[in-house]
C-alpha cells in the first residue's frame, strides 16, 4: 500500500451538496484503516470560516477527531480565502501528509478549488478596487440579474454557470473583461493551464451523483429543516451581531446564510416576525440551484468515476473503486 500511495499521491472525493461526502470519506478512512492511515483534505470554501458550523454541515468534533481534517475553521468570517489560497495550502498538506506516510484524501463540493488544484491557477488580471466600484455602482442601480445579463453577452460561457444572483462571480467575471479585454473563460483553456502534478484526474477523483436528483432536492430540504431545528438562525444572529461582518463578504454570501441575512434584514425594514417559511423557501431552492451548478462542473470531468449515491450499495461500490484505484498504482 505504500508504493501505491507513492505512486498516486492523492484520492479526491466531490459530489453536490447533501449527496453524503462526509459520511462516506469517513467510512472510506475506516475501511482503509488497516492498510494506511488517511487524513481529510477539506475542498470547501464555506468549511474554512471559524463560527460557520451549522450552516455548512461542519464535520462535528468527533468526526473531526476520529480522522485528521484540515482547512477547516482556518479563516475569520471576515477575512477573506481564495482558489490560489487554497491551491497554496492544499499543496502543502498533500506533501505533509505524505510524508508521515499517510494518504491524503481531498473531500469537498467547491469544484472551482478542485479545478484549480488539478488544472493550475491562470494568469488572470488582479482585483482592481476602482473598476469593482464602478460595477457595484451599476449593481445597485441596476441589480445583479441585468449585470448577469450583460455579462453573457461579452462571456456566455461564464454567464451559463453562474446564477443571476452571484453578486461576487458576477462582478468577477465583469472586472476581468474590463481589465484584459478578455471573457474570464478564455482563462480557463487547457493550453494555458499547468498539467495536474497529483494524479487526481487520473483516475483519482470520485464523484458521488445522484441516478434521480429528487433524491437530491429531498435531502437538500430535508438538511435544511435539521440546520433550523439545531440552532442556524441563532448561529446567523451571532454573525451579524459582528461589526466586523456585513451582507456583502464572500462567508455572508454563502447558501444559507445570505437568505437568512436577507430574512434578518427584512424583519428589521418591516418591524414584522421572520418570515421563516419563505427563508425555507429561499434556502432550499437556492441550495438545489448550488447542487445543479456543482453537478454541471462534474460532467465537465469527463475522468472522474462516478458512484450513484442514492442506489444501495453506495458504500461498497466507493470503497470497491478506491482499492481497485491503490491496486492499479502498485507497481
């Protein structure tokens, strides 16, 4: 197992929200236990914010301690975590983990951090404060859906995976244009990207998607409802009550969170209650609208090994797929 560690250096684990990554990461590093020691990789932009736990399905403590995870609660909610950061950290816990001789295993939903980490980091425009000023100012004119559609005008093909409402890759995408004269996908072509140094691509990556997304859409509101009965609107309340934290910053904007910001802020404009069936409402459909866009970027992976993870079986089929994986890295 040790030559097959050292010929593949790393396994990932991705799959849209709620298809049961942590669980089965976490019975995975069980079933592997007895030939090498695994440790956690978190790929998640959201699970890197200290004081975000419910909203983000945080592994629990005991998850935690029972398999070493990393690049989680890294980062204050108002500071700010990037796809080079995470390729910078990321890179340095796969060579770490390695040498203690154990098996780094990459486990997320943030498809942009694993095309990042697998395909290398362009050479995209800096951020420029003056030209994102300008486009918040037409933002709050106009509103983020008439910037989404200006945006599929000049770059289609980002406009195609972004929502409407995606104020911070939106703005993104528009900042690029007007600074390289370029759409932020031509960026993104495998001529100007790096080659893959972790062998995840290769046979490494596996996917849990869903044969029937119904199955999806009812653990999605299904883990909505346990996030509100087990303290989410309290854990929102707490966040805003930091000066340090507003409406805008990336960790606000997260699903979840920025409809229930939203719903705070509504009740304090009207002095009413919460409306708390449409936060529900909101939350749930904008969590369905996240897990579409992950699985989009999934299918664009043509070398991943898909595991249907809603047909029994779930388990051993990953499990089975991983240790064929080991087997073939072996010399």
């Amino acid at each position: 197992m040790a030559s097959a560690i050292e010929a593949l250096p790393c396994l990932a684990l991705a799959g849209p929200t709620a298809s049961g990554k942590t669980g089965a990461a976490l019975q995975l590093a069980e079933r592997l236990a007895g030939r090498v020691a695994v440790e956690i990789v978190s790929v998640d932009s959201a699970l890197v914010y200290r004081g975000m736990d419910i909203g983000t399905a945080k592994p629990t403590p005991a998850e935690r301690a029972a398999v070493p995870h990393h690049l989680i609660d890294i980062r204050e909610p108002w500071e700010p975590y990037s796809a080079a950061a995470f390729v910078h950290d990321a890179t340095r816990l796969i060579a770490e983990i390695r040498a203690r001789g154990a098996l780094p295993l990459l486990v997320g939903g943030t498809m942009l951090y694993f095309k990042a980490l697998t395909d290398g980091l362009d050479a995209m425009p800096a951020a420029d404060p003056a030209v994102r000023g300008r486009i918040e100012a037409r933002a709050a004119q106009l509103g983020w859906p008439a910037l989404h559609a200006e945006l599929a005008r000049v770059d289609p093909a980002t406009a195609a995976r972004l929502a409407p409402a995606d104020s911070q890759r939106i703005q993104r995408a528009l900042e690029v244009w007007e600074l390289s004269g370029q759409p932020l996908s031509a960026f993104h072509t495998p001529e100007k990207r790096a080659g893959n140094p972790y062998g995840i691509s290769a046979g490494g990556l596996f996917s849990l998607e869903p044969d029937e997304r119904g199955w999806l859409h009812a653990r999605i509101a299904a883990r909505f409802d346990a996030m509100l009965e087990h303290g989410f609107l309290a854990e929102v309340q707490r966040l805003r009550a930091d000066p340090r934290l507003h409406a805008d910053l990336p960790s606000m904007r997260c699903v979840g969170y920025r409809q229930a910001w939203q719903a705070f802020d509504a009740q304090a404009a009207s002095g009413g209650p919460l409306d708390l069936a449409g936060l529900r409402e909101r939350g749930i459909a904008a969590t369905r609208q996240l897990a579409k866009r992950q699985i989009t970027w999934l299918r664009g992976m043509p070398a991943r090994q898909r595991i249907a993870c809603d047909q029994p079986g779930m388990q051993c089929a990953l499990e089975a797929a991983v240790l064929a994986r080991l087997a073939q890295a072996a010399p």
